[in-house]
C-alpha cells in the first residue's frame, strides 16, 4: 500500500487523508483493515476528506484507504422487496446471522441474496432492439408484485444471445446486446446505481391523480397527488409516526418504501412486528409482500443516517422504472438534517440558522425534487410520491428543518399537540395545514364523484374556518350569547371535527373509508346543517333541534354505517328529514 493512500486524521466519522490524488469526488472507499464504507466528499491540494459510514472507533492513522473507482452505489434486482436494510442497503437479516444481534463493523454482506434462483421468463429475443429502460425479462418477486428486469439506462443495442426461461442467479447471464461499436454487453438478474444520481425518466406528469389514503381529513381536506410530496411536522406524541403508518398501510401505491431515519431502535422494532403482521387488503396477502424497509436507527452511525434518505429513493426510483407507483415514508428528515449539522461540524464549515450547514435547503429540494410521476423509459407510467415526517423540538414550526420543508413540499400536514393529547386522531390541524393540490386534482374529483364532492369540501371547510372565528368570542363572553344561527355552525363544526375529521385506526370500518362514503358523510352532516337553518330561520330554537339527538347520530355514522352498505346513508336523511319535519308541524 503506498505511503499517500493511509488515514492522516481522525474526528468521527470523518477521516482525512493527506497528500494524494488518487480519489475522486463522491467516490465509495474502504476505510482501515476492516474495509469500513466510506465516501469522499473533499478535496483540495493538501487533504481528502472521507465520511465514513460505520463506527470510526479503533481507526488509527497510518490505516490504509483503498479506493473503488466509483460513486457510492447499491445493488439493484429481486430480493428488495421483503427485505430489511440499514442505510447503506446492507440486509440486516443475513448480518444478523453473520455477527448477531448488532451490526459488526466492515460487515462484508452483498445486499442481495446471490444464491437463491428467480423464475425468470425472457421477454427479449434475438433481433430486437433494446434501449435503456426496457423491459428484457420478469419473474416473481413476491406473491403479488412482479419484477421487470430493465436494461440500464446508460445501455442500447441489438440482442444477440438469450438464455432459455428457467431458475437463474442474481449474477447469471441471460441476455448478450451489442451496442453500436460492436461490443457485446450481458445483461443480468441485477444492477447497479449510483445513489445521489436521479435514474432518468422519458417524461415528466402532471400531478392530476390523487394518492387515495383512506383517511378522511387527507383524501378531502388535504389531498396529495401520486408523484406528490408533504410534509408531516409534529411535536413529541403528535402522531407523526402512526399517521405515515396508517398511509403505508392503506395508500393505494402498489409498493411502500419505509425510511427508519434515525428513529429510537423500540419504534422501530414496532414497525417492524407490525408490518410483519399486516394483511394488505388488496391482495390479502402479508404486507411485507410489497414493503421495503431500511431501518436506520439512532444507535447507529449517524453518517450512514445521511445516506440512508438517497437509498431510498434509490430503490423508489428503481420499482418507479418498472411502471410501478411507489410511496416513500420518510421518518424523520428532522434527525437526516441532524446528520448533517453534525458531520458539518466536524467539517469546520461555516454554521448557518441553530447550526444547520448552508446547504441545508439545496440538500432538502435534492430529496423532496426527486418525486413525480412520470413515463418511464420502458413506456409505462410510474410514480415516486414522497411523505416526510418533520420534528421540530418543541413544535417549533419556525424551526429551519420546518421552514425548509414547506419551500420545497406542496403538502403540510401540521400535527397539533393539542389535538394529540385530547385523543383526536389523526392530529392534523385542519386550520395550519394546507394543501396546494387542489386545482391539479379537482378535474379528478369532478370526473369520478362529481360536483357535489368538491361543493360539499368547500363548505365543510368554510363552517370550519367560521368556527374558529366564533370561538375566539366565546372564550371571551361564553356561548350562551350567541344567536341561534351561529350557535348551529358550532353545533355542525363539532359533528365535522368528531363524526368526520376524528378516525379511528383501530376499527375494521373506520381504519381506511373509500370516497364514496367520504362524501356521504359530509352530504349527511351538510343535510342536517342545511335543514336546521331553515327551521331557526322559521323561529324555533336550537335547543329543540339538540333535544333530537340528531348531532350525536352523525358523531356516530362512520362507525354505524358500514363501508360496505353506502344505501345505509339515504335512511339516515330520511331519518333526519322526518324528525326535522314533527318539529315544524
């Protein structure tokens, strides 16, 4: 090993080697006797800095450096799915057979399991033509999701040779191309790419097609669209966790890609056991069978932390290609931007905002641009939708991770402790949260429930919104002043906040409610809103209308009313109807 290529310094993750030009920028090294990953993201006349992405403790200088040639990459084919990974795409089941219960360091484990055999039927035959992206072969990868095997992007020509169908390894050949100067290329079960790259598509799609969750306050308040991307900011117990749980559970992407990012290892655990016990109901199916998960935890390296987001969108990118729509649960970008701030530090570099690097917001619009929908190269449609989970201490949304975010995601989730603590789940507040999806989706909406969707939305919001105003008063002179009429929108508004926005993720009917129950709910309680005005217009009180119970009926709808039995609705207005009317006669 020559004298130039040997650690010089070390402060952590962060590994200086002085005197050589043997690397280049953003090249994958292996770091001391143990071969410990790392990448090179210095370099000037004098040293090269290297971020290591294990634990540095043992590092001594004089320790050799050896680089690879390339950009940090990972392995890309079957065996993704169903798989658990740590940031840097290594498997954490097959390490855990290798060194036990914790992760030993310069763990030399491939990513993929090169000794099992995939079914593999061959698409291509001798003659055609293959351009990057195309489909060349398929197999089984799970029970219920198919992977197509595409040629990379970077690739074009002619076929020359195929293998018959049958079992074949990760590494086996089962294509030949020559490209146009005449040399032949093999085409693989795998390849590899490299993660800070963006995999290229043919087209970039407008945001036209909702991202369907199931829940209420999400698919009606605050859509999202597929290829989208939002921000879930919360304190400490808001629910940021449980609420991207319940979008893996029950978004209708065909395949969920969960970011762990320096999350405490027992929630992770939980996930963990969860998802493994989950039915996709879809499919019927484990939810494992579309579910990749790279668990990053706070016990581990933090560097690895900061690579972990672009690993996952990696494999997001990859699934995408195929003509897949693919849904990223980022949890947290809070603790990815920790990272950062700390390994910055230890940089040197210029601090910005509460320590945070200066690239913080280059870095941030990196991840969150990297969402859409698109035409892929092989002619199909795919998506990349992107949820990330913010922390801000103290739910401090002026914070700049928070701040950030919102430039850059055209969703914000706000999670309000309040709400939180009062048992109202999920947390979002209807009032600080937003979305900018409305006009891209509402063509959708008009095309597939109507008018009457958007008309009801629009009103269930603007009760909403007066609400809040009323509020303001009765805190200063109590309620009992108010006049009938507005004591009837603080009436509705709690049937929406309770019967409607309130869900509860744990009952069979209410955990995920298709659309079309959505805007029967809210046509119920705009029934009843719309109805009681006119009978306080006519000058019977509002106390008479409370004394019917029909307020406490909608609270209850959503559990009284299965998903499976929409007619139910029409009983529940004549029912309205007829008990409004005996008040009039």
């Amino acid at each position: 090993m020559a004298a130039k290529d040997v650690i010089y310094g070390i402060n952590g993750p962060v590994v200086t080697v002085r005197n050589t030009r043997s690397f280049s920028m953003m090249e994958m090294v292996y770091v001391g006797e143990q071969r410990l990953v790392g990448e090179i993201i210095g370099i000037n006349d004098k040293f090269t800095t290297v971020q290591v992405y294990e634990e540095t403790t043992g590092l001594r200088p004089g320790d050799p450096i050896t680089g690879t040639g390339a950009p940090m990459n990972v392995l890309l084919g079957p065996g993704i799915i169903d798989n658990i990974f740590d940031g840097i795409e290594r498997p954490l089941k097959a390490i855990e057979e290798t060194s036990g219960s914790f992760i030993s360091r310069g763990a030399a484990v491939s990513s993929l399991d090169l000794d099992r055999e995939w079914d593999v039927t061959i698409k291509a035959r001798p003659g055609d033509r293959l351009e990057g992206g195309m489909i060349y072969a398929v197999c089984p990868e799970t029970a219920i999701i198919e992977h197509r095997f595409i040629v990379p992007p970077d690739l074009s020509g002619t076929v020359v040779k195929v293998a018959p169908d049958g079992k074949y390894k990760l590494m086996d050949t089962i294509v030949t191309i020559k490209d146009g100067k005449g040399e032949e290329h093999q085409l693989t079960l795998c390849q590899k790419w490299p993660i800070r790259t963006a995999r290229p598509c043919k087209n970039r799609l407008p945001a036209t097609v909702p991202l369907i969750t199931g829940q209420r306050i999400i698919d009606t308040m605050l859509p999202i669209s597929k290829g989208g991307t939002a921000a879930i900011p919360g304190g400490f117990g808001t629910g940021k966790t449980m609420t991207q749980h319940q979008l893996a559970k029950w978004c209708d992407a065909n395949i969920i890609v969960y970011v762990g990012c320096g999350e405490r290892g027992n929630e992770m655990s939980q996930v963990l056991d969860e998802f493994s016990e989950l039915i996709d109901p879809k499919s019927g199916r484990p939810m494992t069978d579309r579910t990749v998960l790279i668990a990053n935890t706070s016990n581990m390296p933090v560097a690895a932390r900061e690579a972990s987001i672009y690993t996952g969108l990696t494999l997001a990118e990859y699934y995408r290609d195929m003509g897949y729509h693919v849904a990223i649960m980022a949890d947290s970008t809070s603790r990815w931007a920790e990272a950062l701030r700390e390994i910055s530090g230890r940089l040197e570099e210029m601090p910005a905002e509460e320590g945070f690097p200066a690239y913080l917001p280059s870095r941030l619009s990196e991840f969150y641009e990297r969402a859409g929908r698109v035409d892929t190269l092989c002619g199909a449609e795919g998506s990349v939708t992107i949820i990330g989970a913010v922390s801000p201490q103290g739910s401090d949304f002026s914070e700049p991770v928070t701040q950030n975010t919102k430039r850059f995601t055209r969703c914000f989730w706000a999670l309000d402790k309040s709400l939180a603590y009062a048992r109202h789940y999920p947390a979002i507040n209807w009032m600080n949260s937003y979305s900018e999806y409305y006009t891209d989706l509402d063509p959708w909406f008009r095309k597939n429930l109507g008018d009457d969707f958007i008309k009801y939305r629009n009103k269930i919001s603007a009760i909403l919104h007066e609400e809040s105003a009323l509020m303001e008063i009765v805190k200063l002179i109590g309620s009992d002043v108010l006049p009938d009429d507005q004591k009837l929108i603080i009436e509705t508004a709690k049937a929406i906040r309770v019967g409607f926005l309130q869900q509860n993720a744990f009952h069979a009917d209410d955990t995920f409610v298709p659309l079309e129950k959505q805007k029967l709910m809210m046509k119920a309680i705009l029934h009843l809103y719309s109805r009681s005005r006119k009978i306080i217009a006519a000058a019977i009180p509002i106390s008479r209308i409370m004394e019917l119970g029909l307020f406490e009926r909608l609270a209850k709808m959503k559990y009284d009313i299965p998903n499976s039995k929409p007619e139910l609705f029409d009983d529940l207005i004549s029912d309205i109807d007829s008990a409004l009317s005996a008040l009039t006669e």
